[in-house]
C-alpha cells in the first residue's frame, strides 16, 4: 500500500477531530461550555461502551454472559450511538467475520475496489463510509443473528430504534436545559452531547473497519489483513486491537482464573477448562490433551483428547 494511499486515509480520520477542537477553542462560551464538554464525554461514553462493550464484545462475539437485562441496557446503549439496529448490526459484523477480506465481507478495504493507489483509496471509502450505502444492514438475520432473532427482548429494541436514536438526543437536551435553564444552553448541549458525540464516533467505528484493516502492526499472523493501530485504541475502547478477535481461536477465556490467553499463548494444563469463543468452525491450536472445552453458549462440554481439535 502506497505512502500517499495512507496519508489519504489518516488525514480523513485525524482532520475532523482537529476542526472541531479549534471550533471549542474559537467559540469557547460561545457555542460551547464546560457543560457541552462534560456532556459530550458523558454520552460519548454509554453509547460507546453500548457498541464496543455491548454490540461488539457481548452480542457478536459472546465473549462474556450477564443477566438479559443487562444486555438489553448495553443493546439500548449501543442503539443510541445510530450505527443501526442492534440484530442488523450483529448479523453484519458477524459475517464480516465468517469473510474477512475475501469475497462477501460487508466493509473489506481490500476486495473488489481494482489496484494501484485508486483502487485503495476507493477500497478505503467503501470500508469507512461507502459499505453504508451499499451493504449495510443487509446480512441474513436468520443465518448470521439468529440468537438474538429468537429474543423477544432483542426484536423489541431493533425495532424501537428510531426512539432509542431520539432517547440519545433527548438526554443530552433536557441536561443542557436544567443545567443553564435557557433553550440556548439546550441547543448546544445537543449539539455537543448529540450531533458531535454521534459523528466522533461513528468516524473511531469506521476506522475500525478501515484503517484497522490497512496498516498497523500484530502480535501473531491471522488470515486476514486486521491490524493493531494503537492511537485508535483509547477512543475506541480498546477495539483498534484488533486481530486478536480475527484470530483463528478469537480468544481463550480461562474460566478458573479470569484471565485471557490469545491463541499463540503456550499450551494449557490438562483439566483447565476453559470458553472457546469463535465465529465459525475453526482449528483450535495449544491444547493439551485432557482439556475441557465449553462451546460459546455454554451448553456442551466437548474433551480434548488430541493436541488440537476442530470445533464449529
């Protein structure tokens, strides 16, 4: 990938925030406040642990359980940051996984956009804002999503989105409006707390997609072309590490101790048990004979009786 085909992309990520940090410091009690500040962190933070935490790490990949209200809290958190309903989100980011930069993955920077520098930026747009308009929202629910299909609680909330999005702006508004008790106070506070604090974030989630899949580093080799990008992690909730939930085990979770081990982790003791976590069948590397494997919904227990197995 060409020196200018990253600058291209890198100046489309950083530019924004730097407009809007010159904004604050121009119209400084102007059109911004220490309370539009605290507001816009405030919002910023639940909607943005609603889609990492809750969308990503919780729905997609299973990678913890909590009781159903909780999850429906995260699933009504995440809805608020508008990046689409929670089943349409989960069915598209899962078979972004089950393709991985290869033919049918939703957002690739990397398929069918040509060569040479032109087609990396057009791969480059489609995989930050493009895949929007032509692909998003539309992966088989019943195939890709098809736990939370079955959820009562879940379809309520898919289709109750357009109300959580007025919720996420509303929230801010009436903050705004008791803090200073003027509609004007209001009308930046929702500015601030709403209308930037969805655009911020929507551009770190973006850039997961784009630029996390186009240079960086990674701690072990995967099959796709996922990548670390460490001044993405902290707005992004630590999402920008990245290849770790590409990698062919995702992630093993040591069910004794509660702590994690990637999958080029050295082999476990026999009689761990431990929560396999990947998106589709997969080669399962690093395990001593004896281990228990619990499947990711945690209905079944299957022994490990070589030092590899296969699971789906």
């Amino acid at each position: 990938m060409s020196k200018t085909a990253r600058a291209v992309n890198l100046l489309a990520v950083v530019l924004p925030p730097i407009v809007i940090a010159a904004a604050i410091v121009v119209f400084w009690n102007d059109v911004v406040g220490l309370h539009d500040l605290a507001l816009l962190l405030a919002m910023y933070l639940v909607t943005g642990f609603g889609v990492t935490v809750g969308f990503h790490r919780m729905l997609t990949h299973r990678a913890f359980r909590t009781s159903r209200p909780v999850e429906y809290l995260f699933a009504a958190a995440g809805s608020m940051a508008v990046q689409g309903p929670v089943i349409n989100w989960v069915a598209d980011h899962r078979k972004h996984h089950a393709h991985t930069d290869e033919e049918g993955d939703p957002h690739s920077p990397h398929v069918g956009r040509g060569t040479g520098i032109a087609g990396a930026l057009r791969g480059l747009l489609h995989a930050h804002v493009g895949w929007l308009v032509s692909d998003h929202g539309r992966a088989e629910r019943q195939r890709y999503a098809r736990d939370l299909s079955e959820d009562a609680g879940m379809r309520f909330i898919n289709r109750t989105f357009l109300g959580l999005v007025g919720l996420g702006l509303a929230v801010p508004f009436a903050a705004g409006w008791l803090i200073t008790g003027r509609l004007a106070g209001a009308l930046t506070a929702l500015l601030w707390g709403g209308l930037v604090r969805i655009f911020l974030l929507h551009h770190v989630t973006w850039s997961i997609n784009s630029i996390c899949h186009f240079f960086g580093r990674r701690r072990f080799d995967v099959e796709d072309r996922s990548t670390n990008v460490w001044w993405l992690a902290l707005p992004s909730f630590g999402e920008a590490w990245h290849p770790g939930w590409h990698a062919p085990l995702e992630i093993i979770r040591l069910s004794e101790e509660h702590g994690f081990v990637a999958n080029d982790g050295p082999p476990l003791k026999p009689g761990t048990k431990v929560l396999v976590l990947p998106n589709h069948a997969c080669p399962v590397a690093n395990l001593a004979p004896g281990l228990t494997v619990l499947t990711p919904d945690g209905t079944a227990e299957l022994a490990v009786e070589a030092a590899s197995a296969r699971l789906g």
